[in-house]
C-alpha cells in the first residue's frame, strides 16, 4: 500500500504543527508548509528522532501563488496526489474597521484565506482525477458570529468559510470532501503573538474551557478518516452553536454587548 501523503500548512506552530507530528507519527509523508524554515526543520528533525514517517520540509509564502505552484508542482512529481490538505495556517490582529486600511485587509486576507485558496487550487485537479481526498480547513467560530473589533480577522474567517462552502458544492460526488473544523482558545502561540485579541473576546467564547494543539490535531487526524462537512469542538461550542442556529439575533446582541467596547 502506497504511503499516505498529507500536505500541512502553517505547520511551524500550534495547530499545524501538531496536526502534521500526529500523521507523521501515523506513518503519513507530510508535506509541511510554513513561512519559518528553522521551525519546519525542527520538526523534521523531531519526526525523524521518533521514527515517524517523513516530513517534508517546503518554506514558503502561502500568500504567493506562483510559490504555491512550484511547492505543488515538485509535491506531485516526486510524491504523487495528497491524501489530504490540511488547511491550518492562520494570523491575524483584532482592529475596528476604521484602523483596518486596506493595505491591512490585504494583509489578513492572506492567512488563512488565499493561503488555502492557492494551496488547494494547487492540488485539486489532480486530486480530482484520482477521485477522493480530503480537503480539512481550520476555521473559527468568526466565521458565524463576527466580533466585535475583529474586523479583518473575521472577514478573513467568513471567505475561508465561502471557499469551505464553494467545495462543497461543486465537489459533491467526486469522492473528494472539504471539510470545516472549528475549535474555541486553543493554546497555542497566536494568543502570545497577539495579546490585544482574546482578552476582547465575547464572553460566550470565553466560557469554553481552552484546548490544546494536541487535542485539535486528534479531532483533525479523525475527521481525515471520517470526513463531515461541519466539526465543532469541544462540545459547549456545539451548544453555542446550536443556540445560533435557533436565535442567530440572540447570540449577535450577546456578542456585541459582551465583547470590546469602544471608548468615548
């Protein structure tokens, strides 16, 4: 049996990075994609150290499409179509709309959505002729109920949501499935990067108990065994979100009253 093949994005930290050590482990070849080549290396050094299957180290700016189709380009000719792409790279500070310029918004917009745009365009065709795959996209609950303060983070969030959506669609009976994973805090170094952000949070995500990278990665490694359009987690997001889908004007207002406020 062939080895399965996993390409990993934002695989320098949090998420990615444990998403891409848990298939490593698994005896997946992961193909790990990152703007930090000394992280990258790090962790290929610390699959090797354990025996698990390859990493593969690719450096590079998601953002850049022709750097994109290179990276995929030299994936398929030495090691074939992914089983799976694991959309995980993400950034992104919290600003009012009117200290978001556009030269900002570009900025947000690159992670996590044209990363993954350009990363699974990459990839499709070919995944496409061998009918199946999975296509996982790392999401946040922004993506539903947008924050207060977070305007480029939550538009960022709302167009991953669009591509998740948009796949769903047109992949439909081609035995490839895109997938939307969405997880609370999770503790993981973006927090530390961007100190302004959850402390403005609502208070209805700060009930959630926090999880780690660890945790999200086995509920990723899951869902790439049994694909679902939609995953939440932990369960008390499943009950927020339950409650949005019923009183969608009641979690805003609670979002809204709960979360930064603008200082007069």
């Amino acid at each position: 049996m062939a080895q399965q093949l996993a390409v990993v994005t934002g695989a320098s930290s949090g998420i990615g990075r444990a998403t891409a050590m848990q298939l490593a482990t698994r005896g997946w070849r992961v193909i790990a994609v990152a703007r930090r080549r000394e992280r990258l290396e790090q962790l290929a050094a610390q699959a090797a150290a354990v025996g698990a299957g390859e990493v593969v180290v690719e450096p590079l700016d998601g953002a850049d499409p022709e750097a994109v189709a290179a990276m995929a380009a030299r994936v398929r000719e030495r090691y074939g179509t992914p089983g799976a792409i694991v959309n995980s790279a993400g950034a992104g500070v919290w600003r009012w709309p009117e200290d978001t310029p556009p030269a900002l918004m570009e900025q947000l917009l690159d992670s996590p959505f044209r990363t993954a745009y350009h990363v699974t365009y990459g990839f499709l065709g070919a995944m496409l002729a061998a009918g199946s795959g999975v296509i996982l996209h790392v999401g946040s609950p922004a993506s539903y109920v947008a924050w207060p303060s977070s305007t480029g983070y939550s538009i960022s969030r709302w167009a991953l949501r669009g591509l998740h959506e948009s796949l769903l669609q047109d992949l439909h009976g081609t035995g490839v499935h895109s997938c939307h994973v969405m997880f609370a805090e999770v503790t993981s170094e973006y927090f530390e990067t961007n100190p302004d952000s959850w402390e403005h949070a609502p208070w209805l995500g700060k009930l959630i108990p926090a999880i780690t990278p660890g945790e999200a990665a086995e509920v990723i490694v899951r869902t790439l065994h049994r694909p679902r359009p939609l995953v939440l987690h932990p369960q008390l997001l499943r009950l927020q979100f339950g409650l949005f889908r019923v009183a969608p004007g009641v979690v805003r207002t609670l979002a809204r009253a709960t979360g930064r406020q603008r200082v007069s």
